[in-house]
C-alpha cells in the first residue's frame, strides 16, 4: 500500500514573507527585466498564488521599485561597502573599478538602464531610481573623504568627483547590451582614469593595488540572494487584484 506524506506548513513571519518576494523579484528584475516582475510572475517564481504576493503588495508598482532598489542595493554593498575596516580607500577604490568592470555586473547595467527609462512613466520608480542615485553618489563621496583624511587622495571637491566618476561609468555601463570585444583601452580604462586624475593618484595606481586585493580584502558579496524552496503558505492570501497580470 502506498502512503504520500503531506508537506507540513511553515507560517513565515510577514518580515521574512516580504523579504522573500522582494529578493524573488530582484532575481528576475536581473535576470529577464522590470517588466517581467508582475505579482503573477513572482507567484509563479515562489510556487503560492498570487493572492499572497497581492496581500504584501497590492500594487505591482511597488513591487518593481523595491524589486529595483533591493537589486541596486545589493549591487551597492557588494561593490563599495559601507564598512570599510579591512583595507585603505585607495584599495577598496581599486576593488570598486575591478569589479564593477567585469562581465559578473552586466545584469547590474541593464538594470540601471531599464529602470531609467521605465522610470519616466512610473512615478514610484522614478523615486526610488532618485534614491539609489543619491546613494551610490554618497557612498563613493564618502571613500573619497576618507582618502583625503588619509592624505591617499587630493581634490578639492569631493562630491564633484564623484559623480564624475559615476557619470562615466554610467556611459560605460549603456554598452552592456552590446558587443565590447572590440573596445579600445583607453576607453575601458576611462573611469579608472578619471579617478587618478582627478584624486592626484599616479596613473596605474588603482590597477596595481587591485593586484593585491584577494590577500587584503574579502571577496564581493551576491548582489541578491537567491530565493528559497517555496514552503506552503498560511498567511491570509488576500483577493486577486487587477495588478497581477
């Protein structure tokens, strides 16, 4: 005689409910695009109905701007982090530009791009891409300072270094959806240029200490987690709701 056993249910708290969709919809913001981060898509992704998903977040709006501010987020974090006690600016400057120039982070790219330009028509995303802006231009302003404290670094306007810095790898970055086996090198070493001309640094510094930077400092984290085996839900699913198609 055959026996099936019945999965047992897991009641997840609604903080660990909420993160799991939000990081299941980062996956596929990365992965396929914003457009494809519907309450029905995510449903699909987590194997539960899309009431559930419609119970955290009755807009699918909302859904695509955290999906994007958690993907860029964790982009952030991996790059540049916040805590920085393991190696000098210069160093952690060097692991920014190695990584951020690696085939691993064109996913990133073409996000950036597309929340950019769906962000014209989506008011909520227009807010929350403004957000991350300012976030990554704090961030990077940030180690700058704290190069010049260290006397690493010399310029007399940090936050516009910054972004000039962000702004060309931004230009960079609009190629990741085309060929760059034929970019010259200068051209690929332009933000890194950039950099050394304008913090005082000797051209080659960043490329050099970049060398060293598996023995000094911890590797990159994942952008974004992925998302764990669906368990049954017994939170209350909600009504289904127009905004899931």
């Amino acid at each position: 005689m055959t026996s099936s056993v019945q999965r047992k249910r897991v009641r997840k708290s609604p903080e660990a409910r909420r993160a799991e969709i939000v990081d299941a919809a980062a996956a596929v913001a990365l992965t396929e695009g914003l457009e494809c981060v519907t309450l029905r898509r995510i449903a699909e992704e987590l194997d539960v109905r899309p009431g559930l998903i419609s119970h955290y977040f009755p807009s699918a709006e909302n859904l695509v701007a955290e999906a994007f501010g958690t993907a860029a987020t964790g982009e952030l974090d991996a790059l540049l982090p916040a805590d920085r006690p393991d190696g000098t600016p210069t160093q952690y400057l060097a692991r920014y530009f190695a990584l951020s120039s690696g085939d691993a982070y064109d996913d990133i790219s073409r996000l950036w791009i597309n929340a950019r330009h769906l962000s014209r028509y989506r008011p909520v995303l227009r807010e929350r891409v403004e957000e991350q802006e300012l976030a990554n231009d704090e961030r990077l302003e940030g180690v700058i300072r704290d190069g010049i404290a260290r006397g690493e670094f010399r310029t007399p306007d940090p936050r516009a270094t910054a972004i000039q810095i962000l702004v060309v790898l931004d230009g960079l970055g609009a190629h990741a959806n085309t060929d760059r086996a034929d970019r010259p090198e200068p051209v690929a070493r332009m933000a890194v240029t950039t950099a050394e001309r304008e913090l005082g640094l000797t051209p080659g510094t960043l490329e050099r200490e970049a060398t060293a930077l598996p023995a000094t400092l911890p590797a990159a984290a994942p952008t974004t987690a992925a998302p764990e085996a669906a368990e049954s839900p017994s939170e209350p699913p909600g009504p289904a709701r127009a905004s899931e198609a």
